[in-house]
C-alpha cells in the first residue's frame, strides 16, 4: 500500500503510452472509406434540405386551412379580428402620435416607452388588416408598414441618443406615413 500512494500523490502520474504511434499516416484504403462516409452524410443532408424546401415551397397546397384543421399559420393576434382591428387602428395611431408631448419636453426615456407601448399594438392591427387584404391591395399597405415602423425604430434610437434633429425627422415621416395610411383604409 505504501509503494501506490505516491505514484496517486503526485501532480503529474506517469503516463503508459501504446506500443505504436499515433501519428501513422492513414492508408489509402482507409481514406477511401473515410471520403465515403463523408459523401454520405452529406448526400443525406442535401436530400433533406431538398425535401424540406419543396414542403415549404408547396405551402398553400400542404398547409391550406382545410387540409390543416383549421390551423392558422399567420402572424396575426388569434383573438383579434378584422373588424376590431379597423375600430381600434385610429386610437393606437392617435397614441402613437401623442408621443409628440413627450418629445417637446424631452423627456427621452418616457418617450421611447411609450413608444414602443403604441407603436406595438399600431403594428398588430396594421399586420391583421394587410393579411385580411386581397393581394393586390397589400404591397401599398405594405410598403406604409415598413415606413412607418422603420422610422418608429429610428426614432426610439434617437430619443436613446437624445438626438432631437434625427427625432423630429423620424416623427414627421411617421405622421405623413400614418395620413397615407389612412387615406387607404
């Protein structure tokens, strides 16, 4: 027992090596087989991608509403419809607007909170009223939807920077986005 414990003791236990040596170049044979195994993974990932983008290129005809027992893929909130949206829209937007008060007083902070409190649920209603749009009727609708929330996005960075010129700027195009808006509507 006195001959184990300081070989057990020691930092650094000696190491018993193999035999051979670990650095033998690999055969031919073996590389063959090494290349093959290889070429089959990824023959198999290739497969599998290939098969998921045509299920997803198939989409309206796998994952129809009918087909998937009523499963909605969509963006839009479950319980809000169409006609609720087009009720509400004009108050969020009024919100989104008010934050003007916030911003001439400069109190930067509120201001981004608020914000970002209308301009979520301006964008929820927005995105259930595009979807409910026949197709010819959202690429508009959309392109007002990129304006207005790009520059809601601009504008919560400046109030973070506290830059009052790139403020103002991103404040103005939202309101003339939201008139264009609502013009359509």
């Amino acid at each position: 027992m006195m001959a184990i414990r300081p070989l057990v003791s020691q930092a650094n236990p000696p190491r018993i090596s193999p035999p051979y040596s670990r650095h033998i170049k690999p055969s031919l044979e073996t590389r063959e087989i090494a290349l093959k195994a290889l070429h089959s993974k990824l023959s198999r990932r290739i497969g599998a991608i290939a098969t998921l983008a045509s299920v997803l290129l198939a989409g309206d005809a796998i994952f129809n509403k009918d087909f998937a027992n009523g499963l909605d893929f969509s963006m839009v909130a479950p319980e809000q419809t169409v006609e609720e949206a087009e009720s509400v829209i004009r108050g969020h937007a009024r919100e989104l607007v008010e934050v003007k008060a916030l911003l001439d007083s400069q109190s930067w902070g509120v201001a981004q909170k608020e914000l970002r409190r209308s301009s979520s649920r301006l964008k929820q209603d927005l995105f259930t009223i595009i979807q409910s749009k026949p197709g010819r009727e959202r690429p508009p609708l959309r392109k007002l939807y990129e304006v207005i929330f790009s520059n809601v996005s601009n504008l919560d960075f400046a109030a973070r920077d506290e830059n009052a010129s790139l403020v103002w700027e991103s404040y103005k195009k939202i309101v003339v986005a939201l008139d264009d808006l609502f013009s359509i509507i």
